[in-house]
C-alpha cells in the first residue's frame, strides 16, 4: 500500500545518489547503481511483528543483568558476577570512567535504544503518527552504533576461557540471556530512521518522506583528522600500560594487551588469541590506517576506487565498536577475580587509555561522510532509475 500518488526519493548514504522509490517484492531489494549499497529491502514485518520482538529482548535483557553471568570456584570460595556487579567492581576500584562507559555501552544505550523503538512502533502499529516521529528516528540512528550487547558476549566468552585456566568455572543464565538478547539486538538493528519512516508512509500514516540531504561538508576532514591524531596519541599508553593487575599468593603482575594474546596462546587457546589479537591490536591499527586513506584520497579530489574506499568505508564503520571487547574482557575478570590474598584481579590504566582510542576512532569514523568522496570525484547528485536485484 504504498503511496503511489507521490513518488519517494531516496538518497545512498554512501554515495549520494537520489532515486525514485521501487516497489519492492518479497525476497527483493533496491540497490545503489553507482556504488552497491543497499537502500531498501522488502519490509516482512509489521510494528506488531517487531513490537513482540521489542519485548523478547527486554525480557532476555532483564534476566542478563539479573543473574550471574558466571561464577568462580576458588579453594572452596566463590565468586559469582552479574553485568551490575562487574560495573560497581570497577568503579570502587577507581576506574569510574571505564565503569561509565561500560554501564553505558551495555546497558543504558541499549535500553534506550529499545524503548525509543517502541515509542515509534507502537503508535505506528495502530495507525498513529508517534510523537517527535522526525526526532526520535534520528536519534535511533545515532545511538546504534554505541549499543555494545554483542561485544560484551564475546568479552564474556574470552574471560571465560582465561579464567578457566585458574580457577573451575560454572556458567550462569545471565550468559545464556545475553546470548539470546545479542541475537535480538541484531536484527533490530536493521530498524534504521529510513526503514521506520517507509515503514510509517506504507501503514499510510501522515510522516514526512524521506528529505534529500544536505551535501557533504568539506569541514569535516579537519575534524576527522584530529580525532584519528588523538586516537593514535591514545594508542601508545595503550599498548605500554597494564590493562589489568593480577595478584596472587605468587606475586603482583602487570599485563598489556599483547602480553594477555602470549598468555592465552600459550595457555593453548590460540583461537581465542587470535580474536583478542584481531579485536585489540589488529582492528584499532587498521581503522586508522584505512580511514587515514580514506580522508586523504577524498581531501586531494581522488577519482579512482569510488567503489572500493566507499566498501572499506562500510567494513570500518561496522568493526567500529569490536575493539571494545578488550575493555570489557577485563571488567569481567576483575569482578571474577575477588578472593582476596588468595587471587585478585583489578583494571590497570591502560584500560582507560584503550577505550579513548575506541571511542576516538568511532567518533573519527562516524564523523566521515562518504558521499564528500564521490562529490570530490566531481560525482554530483544525480536522479538514477531504480535498479532492483
Ligand atoms: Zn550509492
């Protein structure tokens, strides 16, 4: 049913071309001629569909933080840790930035995120235009991309293993539930401000279409590339100070980062090495590196690779928030590792200093506009046919 009267316009985010929206069947979708990027594929689910999902995840969200995620048997002692636990743990042990970030990134943003979805779906799927439609949707965009769930998985699975090599280790419903929430999160995720507002036009609820935006401002490369110098300063401490103390009846220890991949190989768990490794040190140094390229080839008006710098683009903006598994990976020990004399594992600064370089390197990232590229190329805006696959 959609609103045949007046045809949409709808604009690639990544390379600015504008088109007139295709009717789209089952099993299809429109793509961007010039530069491959999906614009809209055929929408299955009504609001009530995606409502019933909404509350799926806040119930597998609930029992998440409500039960332990995983619990430690020391000599005849445990120590069982919750999401909370692990966020209080690391603010006593006077680390409030990185409990801030990690409560945020865990748990505030995303539930959020969730209830400002159900703020627009659930006027919409009686029909009703929501209140602030125009704002919400756009601050749905925004936030998705620092709702860290399905990272903070993966830190649980890594904290799992290394733990496993010091002390029997029992798994919780909390991990379980995060599981199922990741799992969910993920296909919401597809829920963006374009696929909500078609949503609204096609239930015939009287939103605003799609606006053609603004062209790509040339000022946001001096503002990319202080953030990309700043993430790269941040880099060094890093990597030269401990992320954790470990202290135990044989003495203190510092680990880094690389010390903590040697570690884990040689505790024979290379894979889980190595995805430490490509999260933690690999990811990091290649968001730099490619987004650097990135900004100089479009700063000096370069025409070739269009296609290819706008795919590296989307490959750096969706492994943006994965370096962020490092962070939460010691959080955890450090809520685990409370056994006094006998076993006790604190974040060390280091941690502070990797999260900056995260959080810089996303701010650096979001703040490039892809379509600057292809403008700089001498590609203007053009009104294509629509190519359906
Ligand atoms: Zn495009």
């Amino acid at each position: 049913m959609s609103n045949l009267s007046q045809p949409l316009t709808l604009t690639c985010h990544q390379c600015g071309a504008t088109y007139s929206r295709p009717e789209l069947e089952p099993d299809q979708w429109a793509q961007c001629v010039r530069c491959h990027s999906v614009l809209e594929s055929y929408a299955a689910f009504t609001p009530f569909a995606w409502l019933a999902i909404l509350l799926t995840t806040f119930l597998s969200l609930g029992f998440a933080n409500a039960y332990p995620i995983l619990t430690l048997y020391l000599q005849g002692q445990a120590q069982a840790a919750t999401f909370f636990d692990a966020v209080s743990v690391v603010w006593r042990e006077g680390y409030p930035e990185v409990a801030v970030i990690t409560f945020a990134a865990g748990f505030l943003l995303p539930v959020v995120h969730l209830c400002l979805l159900v703020w627009v779906l659930l006027p919409l799927a009686f029909g009703k235009l929501p209140l602030f439609f125009d704002a919400t949707i756009k601050i749905i965009d925004h936030l998705k991309p620092w709702c860290m769930v399905p990272v903070f998985l993966l830190g649980i699975l890594v904290a799992a293993i290394k733990l496993a090599g010091l002390a029997s280790l029992v798994v919780g419903v909390g991990l379980f539930a995060t599981a199922c929430a990741t799992i969910f999160i993920t296909s919401l995720g597809r829920l963006g401000e374009r696929r909500l507002r078609l949503m609204a036009l096609d239930l015939g609820v009287p939103a605003h279409p799609p606006e053609i935006p603004r062209p790509p401002s040339p000022s946001q490369i001096t503002r990319v590339w202080a953030l990309m110098l700043a993430a790269a300063i941040m880099y060094v401490p890093a990597n030269f100070l401990p992320i954790m103390q470990i202290t135990s009846v044989g003495g203190s220890s510092g680990h880094t980062i690389v010390g903590g991949v040697i570690e884990l190989y040689q505790m024979g768990s290379w894979d889980i090495a190595l995805v430490v490794f490509v999260a933690s040190v690999i990811v990091p140094v290649f968001k730099l590196v490619a987004l650097s390229v990135l900004v100089a080839m479009t700063q000096f008006g370069a025409v070739h690779g269009l296609h290819r710098r706008t795919q590296l683009y989307r490959v750096v903006e969706f492994i943006g928030q994965w370096s962020m598994l490092d962070v939460f990976v010691v959080i955890l020990l450090s809520a685990l590792g409370q056994f006094g004399a006998l076993l006790s594992i604190q974040p060390g600064s280091g941690a502070i200093a990797f999260g900056a370089v995260v959080i810089l390197t996303m701010l650096a990232a979001l703040s490039f506009d892809p379509r600057l590229a292809w403008r700089r190329a001498g590609h203007r805006r053009h009104v294509l046919s629509t190519f359906n696959l």
